[in-house]
C-alpha cells in the first residue's frame, strides 16, 4: 500500500474535472523526527496527467507540498469511461503510476 | 482569548449535577444535549459532529475544502484491505461481528456481559484479532485505526446507538466514567468539562475548543497535526497531557468507560467518522 | 467564543469518494510503479530544480520563468485562507481569467523556498488549479500566471498560528 494514487475524474458540460490524491509524505528536509534527527526531504517533484495519453498538466512540486497532496484541475472534453493516467517522479528517482476512468 | 477565559467561563453551570446518587443514563442524556442545544441555538443537534467548525468560518471553509478529498481517504482504502485479508486460519475480521462488521461502529463502546467491562471498537477489533491467533495492534494509530476508520465510513450517517443495560456494572462503568470526564486532574487541575463544556466554542491558543456534545462522533480522525489518523484513545492521551496529567493506558478501564460515558451522551447524532481537523 | 449557524455537514463529495473509496472503484488504484506500462513516468530531467532553491520573489520567478517582472492584476483570482487552521495543510486556488496561459506557479514569500508549486498548462486545460501546500509561518502567498508570455499575480497575506498540541 506504498504508493497509492486515489483518482476522481468526473466530465460534465463538455469538461472534465480530475481530483486526486496521491500518497506521498512530503517531507520537506526541515522537521526532525523524535529522537532529534533530520528527516531527510523526500517529496515529489514531478507529476503528469494524461488524457488517452496526451498530457493534460505538468506538475512542478516542491517540499512545501503537502503530505498525501491534493489537485484539482479540469481540461476541455472526455467523456465517460476515457482513461485518465497519473505518474510520478520524487526526488529520490521513486516513480508510481496509475489509470483512471473517466466516471 | 486564553486561559483567563476558560476561568470566567467556569461561571456558566455545569450540565450535569457532578454527584449523582443513583446513575440515570438517560435523565443525564436529556440535561446533557439540552444544555448545549439551550447555549448554543444556532447549531442543530446534529451539526455537533463537527465541533469546532460551528464555531469559526475560517476553519470551516478550509475544513470543506479539505473533505472535498479527505486526507483520511488512505486510511479508509489500507482498512479495508486489511479488513478483507484472512488471518492465517483463514477467517477474516467479518467472522467476529454482526452483520459482518458493516454499519455496526454507531453501537459502540458496547457493554460485554460476559467480562463485565466496556468494549471500544479498537478493543473489539483487538479481540478479533487474538481469538483468531494475531497479535494485538497499537490502539491509538496505524493498521488498528485504518480499520477502524473502514468500519466506520460504512455507518457513516446512522444514528449513534450505545446502549446502557440494567446491569449494575454497565451503570458503575458508565459512572466512572462520567466522573472521569467531570474530575479535575493534572498541573492545571482542569476536567475535561472545563474545556469541551465550560469553554466550549472558545479559543485555546490556535484551536477553537469543541463542546463535549459531538465530541466522540467523528473519530477516527486525521488530524493534520497528527499528519495521519488517530484513535479516540489517542485524543484521550493528548488531552491528558495538554493538562500535564499522566495518561492512562490505552487499554484502561478508565478510558473505556470515559468512551462509554461520553459517546452515551452524544446518543442520536449522526456517525461523521472518519474526520479531518486542524 | 460564539457559534456561527449550525452546519449539518450533507458533503455529497465525502460521501461519493468514501462510497468509491470503500468499494474499491476509485482506490483500486495501488499498482506499483512500472507494472503499469501505459502511464510511463515523467521525465524528472524537466523538474526547474533551480527556481525551488531561491529565497526571493525575483530569483524564483526569473529561474522558473526566465523574467521577474510580473504585473498585479484582478484577472487572477486566488483563493487561501485568511488565517490557516493549520500551516501543514492550506488550500491555495487560483483561476485566472486569460488568454493563452501556458504556465503558473504558487509562491510563499516567507518560506525558507519561496516556491511551492508550478504547473505546465497545455491548451485546453482551465489555467484554475487547486492544491494544498505548507506555510511555515505568517506570509503572503503569490499566484503567478504565465499569460502570453506575461506574468501576472494575485496575493493574499495568510496568518498562521501555532496550534495543535497533542
């Protein structure tokens, strides 16, 4: 249950709105943990969706994204059922990605 | 809006005569919800659940916002992965409760004749657990509260429904626990009702204090301060120690039958667990 | 310390994703990386690794977008609250009423980075985004649109305080 994207891709009026969720915890290299270490920063810092495969955004995230981020954008057209991709790249080179539909 | 406060606001009475000789459950329900439906009219008994946003439009705003995808949707997704996976005799946590587990969290703590003690449901998902040859889970945090906030998306909206038995040890651990809500302990000799009935609705530093009324609907909760999803329990612990008292056990008697008082109290309101707060 | 009209919280959105959620229809989605062949990852080569190391408007802007100068303009609406319930987690918005926005990018003045997010807008894609960044403390928070080549921004100054023991 490492890397889970939740995706809600909904089209309506000729558009089509996308909310996810992706876990991921963010840590920006400022916080230490309990014993007084620096946790180092491990967050995401690229992120793509796609619309039967043409990108649809770009994301460019830094360490002060928050933990499990959220998004929510919409783009012209889809329609119900067309597939809605989401990938990621951290800092780390750690990748996820995952399809959607298109409810 | 700090401490000095809460001082003065010790000036409004207490819902709930502190002595009571013989415990009358639902004579204290009726003094209890009516005292916070005569205080605060604007808020309709079931717009308790969501405690300190009926107090702060600014947080409410955020708090809508931030439930559009709740943070807490990880925790509920691993619970029901966990809740699904048999344990290695090949039963599952369904075998354990009625109905399978589904839409049963609005019924508990519930009373155990058999023991004679109050069962939370982390308890109960520990004794699932046990009876079928796992270990117990922590139960303030990780898979436990996972669980739990599965078991509980499915009873979102039912009414609350925990039942106090003629049963002289479901009334004395219904008791305790009342008198551990309304006891002051720790450095700063407050009760839990200073805070979430006395100043119910005021600011404590940052956050804005939730009345007591609601108080045990939504959990568990992600608090974005906890950066994941807690227990009850875990609160029980942490308000313990804003108050620098020594906590309890997770396990406790004590906060089994503090669950058992004050989810009593919020009988009627909706579940809204799992939640999301500051 | 008085009550604001009662909410009785009918979020339709809660309820739809904890019922997707719980039936496994939006959260089925825990596959590993590469398993999935579709969905290559992106190129992390294009990440403007510079313009998330600086501490000024003026460097963020001219390393993400090659020039500082950026007009104010009521074009672009933003949305963030006026004081964070909690500087961990604050919804930002904007939504910007231009032609041809090919980029944007969200800034926290008085971050230890003044850059928290940027976005590569194709054509037909809303320039409007929501996302949910941290603030270290009290600042002004900057929405930076790339409108034709232009920047334009909207600000707001939000308040964090400390909260949330226990």
């Amino acid at each position: 249950m490492a890397h889970q994207i939740l995706v809600h891709a909904m089209s309506s009026g000729g558009s089509t709105t996308v909310e996810a969720l992706i876990k991921h915890p963010m840590d920006s290299g400022f916080v230490k943990d309990k014993a007084g270490k620096i946790i180092p920063a491990h967050y995401i810092e690229v992120i793509e969706f796609t619309h039967k495969g043409k990108i649809v955004l770009t994301g460019y995230w830094g360490p002060a994204v928050s933990k499990n981020p959220f998004i929510k954008f919409s783009f012209k057209g889809g329609k119900s059922g067309d597939p809605i991709g989401i990938s990621w790249v951290d800092n780390k080179g750690e990748t996820a990605a995952t399809s959607s539909n298109i409810m | 809006m700090k401490l000095a406060l809460i001082v003065l606001a010790s000036l409004w009475a207490a819902p709930l005569a502190q002595a009571a000789s013989q415990p009358d459950p639902a004579a204290d329900l009726q003094g209890f919800q009516g005292y916070f439906l005569k205080r605060f009219p604007k808020v309709p008994l079931a717009a308790y659940v969501n405690g300190p946003y009926n107090f702060s439009k600014s947080e409410r705003d955020q708090w809508k916002q931030i439930i559009e995808f709740p943070p807490y949707a990880f925790a509920v997704a691993d619970g029901k992965t966990l809740f699904d996976t048999k344990f290695a005799n090949g039963k599952t946590y369904a075998s354990c409760f009625p109905n399978g587990g589904i839409g049963i969290a609005q019924t508990y703590p519930m009373f155990d004749a058999k023991t004679g003690r109050v069962v939370p449901l982390g308890v109960a998902i520990n004794r699932c657990r046990v009876a079928n040859g796992a270990a117990k889970l922590s139960l303030t945090t990780g898979k436990l509260a996972d669980i739990e906030a599965y078991m509980t998306s499915t009873s979102d909206g039912k009414p609350i429904d925990v039942v106090v038995p003629h049963d002289p040890r479901a009334l004395a651990a219904y008791q305790a626990g009342k008198e551990y809500f309304y006891s002051r302990r720790g450095q700063l000799n407050f009760s839990c009702a200073s805070c979430h009935v006395q100043a119910a609705g005021m600011h404590l530093r940052g956050d804005v204090l939730a009345p007591a009324l609601g108080l045990t609907a939504s959990f568990p909760l992600y608090r974005s301060s906890w950066g994941d999803v807690g227990t009850l329990v875990r609160r029980f612990i942490g308000c313990n120690k804003k108050v620098k008292a020594e906590p309890e056990a997770a396990d406790s008697t004590a906060y089994r039958d503090l669950a058992y008082f004050m989810t009593y109290m919020n009988n009627g309101l909706p579940i809204a667990g799992p939640g999301a707060r500051p | 310390m008085t009550e604001i009209e009662g909410l009785i919280l009918s979020a339709p959105s809660r309820r739809t994703v904890l019922a997707a959620v719980a039936a496994g229809t939006a959260a089925g989605l825990m596959r590993p990386a590469l398993s999935f062949a579709a969905a290559a990852a992106p190129r992390a080569s294009s990440y403007p690794a510079k313009a998330f190391i600086q501490h000024s408007q003026d460097a963020t802007l001219q390393a993400m977008f090659g020039t500082s100068s950026v007009t104010a303009s009521a074009d672009v609406k933003m949305d963030a609250p006026d004081i964070a319930e909690n500087g961990a987690v604050v919804p930002v918005s904007f939504d910007a009423n231009a032609p041809k926005v090919t980029a944007a990018a969200i800034l926290a003045l008085d971050n230890p980075f003044v850059m928290a997010c940027a976005y590569k807008i194709p054509e037909g894609t809303s320039p409007a985004i929501a996302s949910r960044i941290k603030l270290g403390k009290t600042t002004k928070v900057v929405s930076v649109v790339q409108s034709g080549g232009k920047l334009m921004s909207a600000s707001k100054q939000v308040k964090v305080t400390l909260g949330g023991c226990g």
